[in-house]
C-alpha cells in the first residue's frame, strides 16, 4: 500500500531543499517524526504537527492528505497563502490589493 501523505511531504521538503533536519526544526518536530511520516505505513500524523508541515511546506493539509489529486498543488499554494493574507494587518492587505491591482492592469 503506497504511502501518499510520505510521498508528498518528501517530494515537496526536497523541492524545497530541505533536509530532514531543517523541516523539523521549522516544523518544531523530530527528524524522526518526519522520517515516520515520510517512511511509514500507514503514518500516523498529529493534526497540530501536520498543520505546521503544512506550513513550512507552502501547502495545505488537505493536499497533503487528499489520496488522488483533486486538489492541485497550485490550489493548495493559493489557499495557503489566502491563510497567510488573512492574518495580516489591514495596511499590508491594502498593499497587495494595490500590487495585484497593477499587475492586473499590465496584463
């Protein structure tokens, strides 16, 4: 039975060059830990550690968990940031508003 949710972790830490050191230490997990996501059948994830992977690893828990792919990385990148965006201060979210607006209009 094929480990998804370790196949994708380790696809995108090493897109990203991450050892398994670095992504526990951003993830604030073991190297172990990710190691047993990574290697084990079937993994066993916290919900609270997978949120942080998550994070660290510019996707979504439900990316990292859909067993087909419904849901594209590209989404998965969008609502993370869209996460992001919602916990910023309104100034800084009327400066990308203003940033996405002109892009838009050179296109």
């Amino acid at each position: 039975m094929p480990n998804i949710l370790g196949d994708k972790i380790r696809k995108l830490r090493k897109e990203k060059g991450y050892t398994l050191d670095k992504l526990a230490e951003l993830s604030e997990s073991s190297k172990s830990y990710i190691w047993e996501l990574e290697n084990k059948n079937p993994p066993r994830p916290s919900a609270e550690k997978l949120a942080k992977i998550a994070e660290k690893l510019d996707t979504t828990i439900e990316f990292l968990l859909d067993e087909g792919e419904e849901v594209s990385k590209e989404e998965a990148a969008d609502a993370q940031f869209y996460r992001q965006y919602r916990k910023m201060d309104s100034a800084t979210k009327e400066k990308i508003r203003q940033m996405v607006k002109l892009w838009g209009d050179d296109a």
